[in-house]
C-alpha cells in the first residue's frame, strides 16, 4: 500500500501543469510597492500601485495555435498569488501570446464578477470601460505639487483602442517566467511632464503601446 501511494505522489509531482508566471521589475530590480528606486537616467520614482488586466492566450506550436479558455486575471503588485496564471496541461510551445488588457467585447457586456468585479478599482464607466494597465506613484521630478503620477490606460473605442497583444517566445519549459519592467513604460511617460493619464485618448493609446514593451522572457533557471 505504501508503494502504490508513493507512486502516485510521484505521479502528481510531474502532472504538472503549463504555468506562465510574471515577474514585477524596475530598471532590472525587484519591484517593490512603497521602494525608492532610482532609474538609470537618475530618475528617483516610488510605485504605490501596479496592476494590469491579462487574458486570451494562445500558445503556438510549428504555427498551429492552442487557445487557452480562461477569464480575464487581474495581476496585482500587491497580491503574489495573482503573479501567477495556470494554462492548463503542460505542452511545448514555440511561442505564446496573450491580451494585455480587456477586449471590446466584454467592455460593452456589463458589470463582471470576479476579476472584472469594479470593487477592484479598474472599471471606469459603462462608456469607457476597464482600465487595462493601472501604475502609479510619485517621483520629486514631477511637476505636479504632489509628485505624484497616475497612468490608468483604457479605452475601448476606435480610434482609441488599447488592448495589446503581447508575443513571447516559449523555450519548451512547462513555467514560463516573464519580466514585467515598469521602466519602459515610465520612460515612454516622461516623469518630468504633466503625465497623468486618467481617461480614454490617443495618448492612452500610445502609452498602452509602450505598456505591451514591459514584456520579455526571463529564461534564468
């Protein structure tokens, strides 16, 4: 009996699921929420808040696609456990692609439960929607009185459109580790102007741009 028990722990431990874990970063560091980094340009920032919508993915093997059925996960700074986004059964995959925010469908489908619940202060209203990418912070460069910045990348509608789709290469590893560098986004900012962001717009759009650069494989063991 010990045996057959044994065997099927052993079992458990390599049924193993396809799991793609993000990485929070700044400049190359840990990103910590209340940490004073300062950037390689000099640029002292403090993140209070990092949140971020993803959803849709598709692993891709010799171009043929492998959807994931799963909802939308709110990947939260503050939380760990939400780091995390299990795919489903392990298979190999040269690359993976995934929604960096909410599509327009759901937008104009009404409230959501929950990671889409409001209570999770990323839905706007029923004309503009979630936010997709929500940072913010402060840095003593900001012109504004507070120092702080606020970046809350949404919209839904043309020509203002923000969801991004993010592609990773996949190096046949059953936990695919992603870097999540806020730096990219801060520079693509400009800490040192009038930044914050706070509706839909063509500069939300361009930003949402420069939020899908966050992402790049982490191929360390």
């Amino acid at each position: 009996m010990r045996h057959i028990l044994l065997l099927l722990l052993l079992l458990g431990c390599h049924a193993q699921g396809q799991q793609v874990r993000f990485i929070p970063m700044i400049d190359g560091a840990p990103l910590v929420t209340g940490k004073t980094c300062v950037l390689r340009d000099g640029t002292p920032v403090t993140i209070s808040t990092f949140r971020y919508y993803v959803g849709q993915f598709t692993g891709w093997q010799d171009h043929t696609p492998r959807s994931f059925a799963l909802p939308y996960q709110l990947v939260d700074l503050d939380d760990s456990t939400t780091w995390s986004v299990e795919l489903g059964p392990a298979m190999m995959f040269d690359s993976l692609t995934f929604t960096l925010g909410v599509d327009s469908v759901t937008n104009v489908s009404g409230v959501m439960p929950d990671d889409l619940d409001p209570i999770h202060g990323m839905y706007w209203t029923w004309n503009s929607g979630y936010i997709n990418v929500k940072l913010e912070g402060s840095s003593a460069v900001s012109p504004y009185a507070s120092h702080q910045f606020e970046l809350h990348l949404g919209g839904y509608l043309p020509p203002h459109t923000t969801a991004q789709r993010v592609v990773l290469r996949a190096p046949g590893k059953d936990l695919l580790r992603v870097r999540v560098d806020v730096a990219r986004l801060l520079a693509a900012a400009g800490l040192r102007t009038r930044c914050n962001i706070m509706q839909p717009g063509a500069r939300a759009a361009a930003l949402s741009r420069a939020a899908a650069t966050m992402f790049s494989n982490d191929d360390r063991p």
